[in-house]
C-alpha cells in the first residue's frame, strides 16, 4: 500500500513538472543566460565585467517570460569608445546572444559602465 502511494506521488510531480516547466525551469534559464552574458562580455575589447544580475520578472506581460538583465561594468583603459555607445553595443550584443539560445525569454537589458574615480 505504501509503495503504491508513493509511486503514485512520485508520477504525479513528475507530470505536474513537464506540465509546467517554466515556471521550475527559471533558475536554470537564468544561470544559462548569465553564463552567456559574462562570455559575451569577457569577449569585448573596450570593458571588464563588474557584475551581472539575471532575473526574471513577476511582470504580467502577456505572451512575454521577461528576463531581467543589469550588467555592470567598467571600461577598460585602453577603450576610446564613450559609456553610451559602450552601453548601446553591449545591450546589442548580448540581446542578440540570448535571443539565438532560443530560451524562450524576453531579455531586457540595463548595462550600466562603471566609471573610475578621478583623482584631484
């Protein structure tokens, strides 16, 4: 009896899992879009990444799974380019990188280029 309601149990989460799998599989989306955006930015030549923070949103959007993304980062000394045209390629680039994982995400980016304090 009881290893019949435990088998029972056991098949009902995992048809309940592949019922709803995107909602258990955000964390793991998440971590794989994370992983896509530090190589995205160790591979460009004008930044050093800081920090990035994936997550998805509680937003009701309809027909959108919304992934946060806030990347922080800091130009290296060598970059000529300016933080808005820094911010403006590497929001580029990495939308661009997540939209060909085909994750099924939405990704909105906020890069933010950090700034060395001047010395006086």
């Amino acid at each position: 009896m009881a290893l019949t309601f435990t088998v029972a149990v056991i098949a009902s989460l995992l048809a309940w899992q592949f019922t709803s799998s995107p909602n258990l599989q955000r964390s793991t989306l998440a971590q794989r879009a994370n992983a896509q955006i530090e190589e995205v930015v160790s591979q460009s030549p004008l930044v050093n990444l800081v920090e990035a923070n994936v997550r998805f949103t509680r937003a009701d959007i309809k027909g959108q799974n919304t992934l946060l993304c806030v990347v922080y980062v800091q130009p290296r000394e060598d970059a000529i380019a300016s933080s808005e045209e820094i911010r403006s390629r590497l929001t580029q680039a990495i939308q661009t990188r997540l939209l060909q994982q085909n994750l099924n995400i939405t990704p909105l980016i906020d890069v933010s280029v950090l700034e060395l304090p001047t010395s006086n």
